[in-house]
C-alpha cells in the first residue's frame, strides 16, 4: 500500500488487476482533473461537470466508469441554516477518484470508515464507494433529525402564555428554507444509490450487496422524513396564523367591552349635565343617583362580558 503519491503515476497502479485506487482532490484546479482525466480516461463532459459547482445530485454513465454527484449536509442550530458540501466521483473498475469542491466536507470520517470495515477492503471500490455515499447519507440523516427536534421546539413555542410573533414566524421560515434545500440533495440519492446497484454496473460485488441495500433503507427513510417534515412545517406556519388572529380577536373583544363599560359614565355625566331641571337637580342626591346608576350599569356590564369570555 502507498500513499501520497504522485498524480502521473495512477496509470501504473490501474493495469495491475488486484489494485484500488483512490485519489481525492480539494478545490483542484483545470490542469489537475486534466492530468487525472489522462491518467484514466474520463469523458470530458464528466471534467466539466466536476469544475463548476452546484450540480444536482445525480449518477452518469460513461463507457469506462461513472460520474457521481452528492452533498453531505449539516444543520446550524442557531441560525436553522443548511449547509452542503459537494463531492464528485469517479468510479472504474478499480479507481476512485473523489473531487471536493471545499474543506468543509469531512473526508477524514470517510477514511475512519474505510479503517473500521477493513474487512471488507477486498471489494475494492465497491467498499470505498460503500464509504463514501454511507457517510453522506448519514449527514443527510443527522441533518432530517435536527430539523424534526427544531420543528417540535417550534410547536411548544406556539402555546406559549407570550409567544414571541416575530420569532416564530421568522424561525419557521427558516426551518422551512432548509428543509427545502434539503430535500433538493436527499430524494435525487435514491436514483444514485439504486444505479449504483444495478446488475449491469458491475460495480458492487456480493459481499457488498447487503450494505448497500442498507445504505438505501437510510436514503428512504431520509426522503420519507423529510416529507413529512414538509407537511409538519406547513402545518407550523398554518397553525401560528390562526392562533395569531385568534389572540387578535379575543384583544378586540376585550378592548370593546371595556369601551363599553367605560361609556357608561360618559352617558349619564352627559344627561345629567344638560341644562334642564332633573330629579336631584341642585342637590347631593342627584350626585349621588347618578353615581349609582352609573356603578349599577358599569357592574352589569362587567359581569355579562365577563360570563361570555370577552374579559
């Protein structure tokens, strides 16, 4: 086994029968997928794909080997943003060449994954594919869960005594946006990892059959949550809507019944100041009277709001 060796040397390695050969480049300029694209064969429409960014995540076949297009994703909790990382793949018969378009995506737990199954290492490529499309599933599992846990925090946050408005809404849009994003990366892998186990490929033995049909229980389940996160998330937003306007209503009752109640003294101040003689004019007892009338009026009115839940 070697490592770090030099680009031009791969053609070596790959005429050897019982050789695995993996290669993986970071941000790597057009003269070095060139050289690689040489030392392989790779069809140029494949180089082209792997220098611009933002490819859907997809699996092409091509005479001598396959391109592969997939993104691990993470989760920010405090802003609810995703992030993803992109990585392409070339697969031949006994060559994988991965192309990272960042640092961000974590190829060293790929290789930790490579070492713990080392068992398996006689598969080839099959078994450094298996690693690298069961870490990205993986991110996109970790990525669906953490949004399941923020909507649920979201769902508590509605019931509060006094709900932050503007938080919420602005946390669901959040969630909302991410989950999209999400779903653009996590349903394409169910047609790339079941390519990738097509008979006719060739590119998975038996031994490694049974963890790639693993691989793509997880990327179902990941598509399934996700769905159903989307139908959670909508029903958030609906749900914030109606309690909003249901706590805007029971304020306009209560500011109308106490409209009411305090134009009871506004009536009867202004009959009983008009310019015209009236039981008690001129006296403590027409004082008094209109006091009574007016704490009569005001307690019956208090008391009838108060039965019908507007106070």
């Amino acid at each position: 086994m070697r490592e770090d060796f030099p680009v031009e040397d791969v053609s070596e390695y790959i005429v050897e029968p019982d050789a695995t050969v993996w290669f993986d480049l970071c941000s790597p300029s057009p003269e070095q997928l060139q050289t690689i694209s040489e030392e392989l064969g790779l069809h140029p429409l494949a180089v082209e794909d792997a220098l611009h960014s933002h490819q859907r995540a997809k699996l092409d076949r091509y005479s001598s080997h396959l391109f592969i297009t997939v993104y691990s994703s993470s989760l920010s909790l405090e802003s609810g943003e995703l992030t993803g990382h992109e990585v392409n793949a070339f697969v031949t018969r006994n060559a994988l060449v991965t192309v990272r378009k960042d640092a961000g995506f974590d190829i060293e737990d790929v290789m930790s994954r490579w070492d713990d199954g080392r068992d398996l290492a006689s598969s080839g490529v099959s078994f450094l594919l298996h690693g690298l499309l069961d870490y990205v599933v993986d991110t996109h599992f970790e990525a669906v869960q953490t949004l399941d846990t923020e909507i649920e925090s979201l769902e508590d946050r509605l019931f509060e005594d006094r709900p932050q408005d503007r938080g919420i809404q602005l946390r669901t849009f959040e969630l909302r946006k991410s989950l999209v994003n999400l779903r653009r990366v996590v349903l394409p892998m169910r047609e790339v990892v079941n390519s990738v186990m097509r008979r006719d490929l060739q590119i998975v033995d038996d031994a490694m059959t049974p963890y790639f049909q693993d691989v793509y229980d997880h990327v179902l389940r990941a598509s399934e949550w996700t769905e159903s996160l989307r139908d959670l998330i909508s029903n958030v937003l609906e749900t914030h809507l109606t309690l909003r306007g249901n706590r805007v209503n029971t304020i306009m009752k209560q500011v109308t019944s106490w409209a009411a109640i305090i134009a009871v003294p506004t009536a009867v101040t202004g009959f009983y100041g008009e310019n015209v003689p009236y039981p008690g004019f001129g006296h403590v007892s027409g004082v008094i009277s209109s006091l009574v009338i007016i704490l009569v009026l005001a307690a019956t009115l208090f008391v009838v709001f108060k039965r019908r839940g507007w106070l």
